[in-house]
C-alpha cells in the first residue's frame, strides 16, 4: 500500500467529530452493558470448562486433536473479551479494570494483558501510521514497498512471497504473542509486573501438567501445535480485515482530525450476525476505533449513523464483505511483494501510480 501523507485539519473540520458523538450519545450508545457482559463472560467461561472437562474425560486419544479447534475459538473469544475490558467498555474504573483485565489475560488466555494495553493504544491513537501503529511495522508483513526494500535475508524472501504465504505466517501469531509475554514479564515493563508474572506462570504450568498428565509426549506436542496454529489464524483472520490493505502514511505525516485519522485506514466487515459474532463484533472497525469504549453489542446500530453521518460531510468509509476483505489484504500483499524483486525507478512508479 502506498505511504500517502495526511491532510491537516482545516477550519471546516472542527466539530465533526463532536457532532457525531453528540448523535451517538444521543442515541444510547455509549451506556455500558454490564448483563450483556456478564452472560457473555459465563457462557464462555461455562464453554471453557466443558472443554476441559472433555479434555480429561477423553484421555490419550488421537481424537482430542478434534478439541483443538474448538479450544482456539473459546480461546479466541476470550481474548477478544479482555480486549473490550482493556479498552474501558465493561467497567468504569480503572482499578477493576486492570484486576479483571490481569485475571482474564494472563491467567486465563496466558497472554500480558498490560503489554496488550499499551501495544493497542499505540494503534489506536496513530492507526496505519509507521513508526507509531505496532501493527503497521508487523515482522511477519511489509506494508509498504518501502518495508519491503529495508528486508534482508530470510526476511526479504519472505516478503517476496508474502501473499502466498499469508494464512501459513498467521498460524505463527499465538506463539509470538507468547514469547512478547514472556519478554515483558521477564523485563517487568507493566504496570502490575507481580501480578502479571505470577498468574502468567500459573497458565502455563497448568497447561503444561494438563497436557502431560492426561496425553502422551507426542499426542500433547501435536495437540499443543495444532491449538497454536488455530488460535494464531483466527486472532489474524479477525484483526487483518480491520487495517491490512487500506491507506497507510508515514511517520512524519502531517496531522489530521480525529474523525479521518480513525476512518480513512479502517474497513468494516459487510457481513450477517452469524459472522460478526465469530469476529467478536470488530467487523465494526471504523465504529470501535472512533468510540473505542463502546460495547460491542452497540456497534451495529451505531454504524448506521456513522455511515450516514461520513456521506453527510464527505469522509470515505470503507466496507467489503468477508471474501472481498482477505481479496483486497491478498492484492496489496502480493503488490507489495513484487516490489521486492523490482528495479527502484519501477517500484516508484507503482507507488505513484497506486
């Protein structure tokens, strides 16, 4: 994707974005939900202990590789349930915040809750924007042809063929997520390092003791791999539609409003309820990076009005259905992948041209 300057904000743009906060509190949107919460919470925590609870009563048994999927989903939707409480959406305070966010991060799913907060923040506050979005300076992906020339070695091969080869690198996502939890708590940088570091080790020694305990060493590597390989491609496949192949610009952009600093790089999912539920209602990416602290379950009536209101003052709003999501993901991959084996004068032509 090419790397596209922002626009500065001028005087006709002040006030847009209030309007449009003022239209969605308006409508009731921004109330927090607590039943909504707490029966989602029980249902999964309920799912969670059935499988483990299946787990066991299966014993070693080659059929248990037919659990790992539906372990990376209730998995996957935990995450994506600490994911609303870091962003404020359950609780109003930050104590209970932080303590439900730990409890649920690191013992539960096994992953930094406190690194998560900070790596996403960054994201949100400068999506798209390199040298300041996490996410748009990815080791797996290069965004830009630019990334695509700083790649050396295996790296740049990678790069090379990066649309082929983008399903396979999601499966490597939960065991990056695991070594970045493993280095931050090692280094403390959290605001909670005791916390964090205990009920991260609890994780993954219960893990470990379940896993060894009730499979042989090869049936628990090959479950273990197989669980980490799904939970990798389905975190990827919810969070890549939201960002991956839309507008990037670099680090020193000019600055623009909020309202198209949240809009223009993101894309929403145009698809049934059936799917946003699988994608834990981030399918509504324009919607969650414009309220952040909304509850899920009030960005598909939310995004009606931010749909209308973009048409009303003329801000581009991005949607595709899921097919056509991973289609245009896999064009600009590919785009930026064939600039790697391309001559500089060529590569900035294709920029410009794109």
């Amino acid at each position: 994707m090419a790397v596209q300057d922002a626009p500065s904000a001028g005087p006709t743009r002040r006030g847009e974005f209030a309007e449009l906060h003022r239209r969605v509190t308006q409508a009731g949107l921004l109330r927090r939900r607590p039943l909504y919460y707490a029966c989602r919470s029980a249902a999964l925590l309920a799912a969670l202990a059935g499988l483990l609870a299946a787990f066991t009563a299966l014993g070693d048994s080659w059929w248990q590789l037919a659990l790992a999927p539906l372990f990376a989903f209730v998995m996957g939707q935990l995450a994506l349930l600490g994911h609303d409480v870091g962003h404020g959406a359950v609780f109003a305070d930050r104590r209970t915040t932080d303590l439900v966010g730990v409890v649920l991060g690191n013992l539960v799913v096994g992953m930094s809750f406190g690194w998560w907060v900070d790596d996403h923040n960054r994201h949100h506050a400068h999506p798209n924007r390199m040298g300041h979005d996490p996410a748009a300076d990815s080791l797996l992906f290069a965004r830009t042809a630019e990334q695509a020339g700083r790649t050396r070695g295996l790296r740049r091969l990678v790069a090379r063929h990066q649309a082929a080869l983008f399903f396979p690198l999601l499966s490597f996502q939960a065991l990056g997520l695991l070594l970045v939890t493993a280095l931050t708590l090692v280094r403390g940088d959290v605001r909670h390092p005791v916390l964090e570091r205990t009920l991260a080790a609890l994780h993954h020694v219960l893990a470990v003791a379940l896993a060894v305990l009730v499979l042989s060493p090869l049936r628990a590597l090959a479950f273990t791999a197989l669980f980490g390989a799904l939970l990798g491609v389905y975190l990827g496949c919810i969070f890549a539609p939201n960002h991956k192949g839309m507008p990037m610009s670099g680090p020193d952009a000019g600055r623009t409003d909020f309202l198209r600093r949240q809009v223009l790089p993101s894309r929403n999912l145009r698809a049934g309820r059936f799917v946003h539920f699988l994608f834990g209602g981030l399918g509504y990416q324009i919607e969650h990076h414009l309220f952040p602290a909304m509850p899920v379950a009030a960005l598909r009536p939310a995004a009606r009005i931010v749909r209308a209101y973009c048409a009303e003052v003329g801000v581009p709003y991005a949607e595709a259905g899921l097919t056509g999501c991973f289609r245009e993901i896999l064009r600009d991959l590919h785009a930026v992948g064939r600039s790697v084996a391309a001559p500089p004068a060529t590569v900035a032509a294709a920029e410009a041209a794109r």
